[in-house]
C-alpha cells in the first residue's frame, strides 16, 4: 500500500482546543431559553421599582430626596438625625437636672428631720424647680402678722446652708388668708412676709442678693376656700422657691423626667 492511498484513507485530525465550543453553546442555549420563561412570566411593579431605585440611589448619594419608604427600611434625613440627637440631649438634661433638685431636696429634708422640723416644710418638684413650702402661719408667722416666728427662724437657719452654696436664683413668694384687719388687704401682709423671708436669708443665711427676690400673691393663689379656721393656716404661707437655670424646652421634660426617675428607683 502507498504512502499517497494511506494518506486518502486516514482521517483528519481533531484539534483538542476546540471541543469546549459545543459545551459553551449548549449552556448560553439553556440560559436564553431560561430567561425567555422567566420574562413571559413575570410583570413589572413600575412603582416598587421606582421606590426601589430611588432607595438605592439615595443610599449611594447619588441623589437628594426627602424621605424614601421601602419594604426594608426607611432613609432618614440628615435634619430628622439632628433633631433626634438634640431630644436625647435634651432629655439627659432634664434628668441631671432633676437629679440636682432631688440632691437638694434630700439635703434640706435630711437637716430638717435632725432636728424634727420636717413637719412644718413640704417639698415639690416641678417645672420651675424646688419649692419649699413653709405652711401655716402658727408655725412661721402670728396670726395677720408678717414678723418672722422663732420656729420659722429655726427652719431658715437650717436649710440656708443648703441654699446658700447652690448658686440658684431664688424667689420668695408670700401668701395671705383673707379676713385680715391689721393690714389693707392681703397684699401688703403677703409681701412683708416674703420680704422677712428674703432678709433672713440674706442677713444670716449667706444667700447673695443678686439671686434672691420677693413677690406677693396676697389671697390670690389660694390652695382652698378659706371656710375653717385650718384651711386658712394652709393658705397662710411662704414659698422659697429654688428656680431653676436651664432653658423653657429643658424644664418642660422636668415632670417626666421626675416620673422616670421614680418609676425607675420604685423598681
């Protein structure tokens, strides 16, 4: 047999290379048909999708936009981040705050009680700060008279030097019952009782003058009807008021930060 007729007869040669055609063909054939099913059966939500982008869009700075819902969450503005940090800042305040008025309180409270005067002083704390309520005019003052008695004295001298060190402004508010006959009316007896006040503090007490002030409420304020003779001893009183210096928006969150704190130390 010659070389030429072997040659004729043989089969070409298969080069190895190009067998991954038929593979590769096979796969990009299935994945067209899988993704023609796909697209007959799905629809398009144009809405979601619009929310969706603008989301992703948003996300990445790409664009500015208020405020944009999704199923996954929501985009909060910078200003809303602000705003929210400026409320826990403000609430951490008011808790501090309340901190210090109660500080206060116990160390008045705690004076008063070594010396068994605690009956004759009530304590509240409220949005203008601590009040300290001397009821009851036998106890501070003679009846229809503004001169300071020698327990009422005995109660100044002894929450003075927890007022004095405070640096708080301080207001001291007079009181009247009505029915008085020494004075015009009730307005000039409630406010030579909060000035004899005011003065004791100041003169023996250390409290600065430039944070301390008097005012009158005569009978105005009254805290019942006046119908007997000890419910006129309530209305006859003298407040020290221990103000405090943070702002309006501060001192609004007082009562419920009071609240949290007792909720929390009622635990």
């Amino acid at each position: 047999m010659s070389a030429r007729r072997r040659r004729g007869h043989e089969p070409e040669e298969e080069h190895a290379d190009e067998r991954w055609m038929a593979s590769y063909m096979d796969m990009v054939t299935v994945l067209m048909c899988m993704f023609i099913v796909l697209f007959s059966m799905s629809t398009v939500d144009q809405a979601k999708f619009d929310k969706l982008r603008n989301s992703l869009a948003t996300g990445f700075g790409a664009i500015a936009t208020e405020t944009v819902d999704t199923a996954s969450g929501t985009v909060v503005r910078t200003e809303q981040k602000d705003q929210d940090a400026e409320a826990f800042a403000a609430i951490d305040m008011a808790l501090k705050e309340v901190d210090r008025l109660t500080a206060l309180r116990d160390q008045m409270e705690s004076a008063l009680k070594a010396v068994q005067l605690d009956p004759n002083v009530e304590f509240q704390i409220t949005e203008r700060g601590l009040i300290v309520k001397l009821v009851g005019s036998q106890a501070f003052f003679l009846p229809d008279r503004p001169e300071l008695t020698p327990r009422a004295v005995q109660v100044l001298d002894t929450i003075a030097p927890t007022l004095a060190p405070a640096g708080m402004e301080i207001m001291v508010e007079g009181h009247a019952a009505n029915g008085i006959t020494a004075y015009p009316s009730t307005w000039e007896l409630s406010s030579a009782r909060s000035v004899n006040v005011l003065r004791h503090l100041v003169d023996h007490g250390d409290v600065v003058p430039g944070r301390i002030g008097a005012v009158a409420f005569g009978s105005a304020r009254q805290v019942n009807d006046d119908s007997t003779a000890a419910l006129m001893e309530l209305n006859r009183r003298v407040d020290v008021v221990v103000l405090s210096d943070k702002s309006e928006d501060i001192r609004a969150l007082i009562p419920e930060a009071l609240n949290f704190r007792a909720a929390n130390s009622a635990r």
